[in-house]
C-alpha cells in the first residue's frame, strides 16, 4: 500500500534543499516533523506546521527523510537514529553521496528490516521550492512505489535506476557533467567579456541551441554581473560530488581527465575561501596570464 496524506513523515536536514522539500511536503497535507543538528534551522518550517521531532520517537515515523551534506554526516545522523528505528519503515535519503557509504548503510539499515532507499536530487533550490526535481532512485523496487505521492509532490520525475547504490552514481554522473560544464561556463564568460562580448546577452542569444542547458541559464547572468547571492549551489557541495565520482571511477580503474581538471579547480577555488560560496564564484578563477 502506498503512503497517503495521512502518513506521518519525519525529515532530517534543513539545509538549502532540505528546508524547501519539507516546506512543499507541509503544503501539500503531510504531517512533516522536522530534526537539524542546528535546531534553530527548523523554526521557520515550525512556523509554517511542522513539528519538532524527538529522535527517541522515530520508530512512530513510517517514512523518514533525509537531506544531508555528504557521507560523514549521513553516517553520523544514522548512528543517532539507529537505535530508534523500527522494522517495516522506509529510509529515503535525498543526500548525494558516496556508492560505498550509501550500500553500507543500506546493509545495516536492512539488517534491522528497515529498506533504505537512495534517491538523490538533482534541479538546484530552484526545483526543491517548484516541485520540479528529478529524482534517481536505487533499492527495492516495491519500497519506492510506496513512496510516490511524497516523490509526486517534490519532483516532475522519478526513476528507479536500479539496486542499492545505483540511484548515487546517477546522480555522480549528473554532477560530473555539472561540474565539467560549469568550469567552462566560467571560461566562455570570460573569454566573451574579453573579445567584447555584451555578457549580459550570453544566456538568452545561445538558449535553445546546443551549448544550452539550465546550469548555462543560471550560472552566465550571476557570472556576467557577477552577482552571487543568494547562494544556490555551493561550491563545497559540487567539489564533493565530483570527489565521489573520481573515486568511483577509480574503483573500476576508469581515468576520466576531464573531471579530473575540474575538480582541480574546484578545489583550488575552495581552497581559496570560496567553499560556502555559490557555484557561480568560479568565474573568478578566470583570469588574464
């Protein structure tokens, strides 16, 4: 049987994406009750309905979600919630991480018969407030039916990829192709600007052909007036992300160069006090020799 609106749904992590997904759970009926490490992140879904949940009291919960920032922090909550887990509920963890934590994760979650469900997201915040996500989904093919009319209300798509772990590396190969793209966005910006190129004109003269994309449609205008905020991908987030798909690469002795050089400068990026900064910041990497 599905989960209707009457299910009461706990979700874990009020980050960027998080805060939006639970605010469009709570608008569309569902009981929603809200946990972050920082309580004071959940006051503003508090103020619209949700409640505060008591960890003690998760096994109540037949579907808890979860959105977090990367392996460590999954595997950290994990070890609090672990203990007041039930059998028959349903993990849905929206965070991207890596195909090895993710299968061992799901291997000690299902040793307590409780069926974890890797469905990462891809759509940026944009997506997470319009409902318009796509959603890579990997495990037990019944459990992610059971939740459709959740999947329903935050994304335009799901799509069960296959086992456990198989919905984290689609979404490792979605961000491999972001992050590429995103590095040479920044260079096209500024090799237009340079050439004389009315920056500004970038995003709606090439929409529609074959350079077009939506990461293309929001990164060029905050790169042309370079103007930053508010933050909606940050560069910590994708260099992350691009680890993850460096390494699953290597676990089958694939080079793949191209990602390679963009991590590089992603992280030197980073490195240069840019990781809570929105993805568009990369532009600045981009100077004259």
């Amino acid at each position: 049987m599905n989960f209707d609106l009457q299910t009461k749904i706990a979700f874990l992590g009020m980050g960027l994406m998080g805060s939006r997904m639970a605010t469009r759970l709570l608008q569309a009926g569902f009981a929603v009750a809200v946990w972050n490490r920082s309580p004071s992140a959940c006051d503003a879904l508090i103020e619209q309905g949700a409640t505060a949940i008591d960890l003690n009291q998760l096994s109540q919960y037949p579907v808890v979600l979860m959105c977090l920032a990367d392996d460590h922090a999954v595997q950290n909550v994990f070890s609090l919630i672990r203990p007041h887990l039930s059998k028959g509920q349903i993990i849905a963890d929206f965070s991207s991480l890596s195909v090895e934590c993710t299968k061992q994760l799901a291997q000690v979650a299902q040793q307590q018969g409780v069926n974890w469900i890797d469905c990462p997201v891809s759509g940026g915040t944009a997506g997470a407030e319009l409902g318009t996500l796509v959603i890579f989904a990997g495990g037990d093919a019944p459990s992610i039916q059971r939740l459709e009319l959740i999947y329903n209300v935050l994304s335009q798509r799901v799509t069960r990829m296959g086992e456990t772990g198989a919905g984290q590396a689609t979404k490792i190969c979605n961000q491999l192709i972001v992050a590429a793209n995103s590095t040479l966005i920044a260079e096209a910006v500024a090799l237009a600007e340079h050439a004389g190129v009315d920056t500004t004109l970038l995003a709606p003269a090439l929409a529609g052909g074959f350079a077009d994309s939506k990461p293309f449609q929001i990164l060029t205008p905050r790169m042309a007036s370079q103007s930053f905020e508010p933050v909606q991908w940050k560069v910590q987030t994708l260099s992350k992300d691009l680890n993850n798909a460096l390494k699953l690469a290597a676990s089958y002795q694939l080079h793949i160069p191209v990602a390679t050089q963009a991590l590089d400068q992603l992280q030197q990026h980073q490195a240069n006090g840019y990781a809570e900064a929105d993805l568009s910041t990369i532009r600045l990497q981009v100077k004259s020799n």
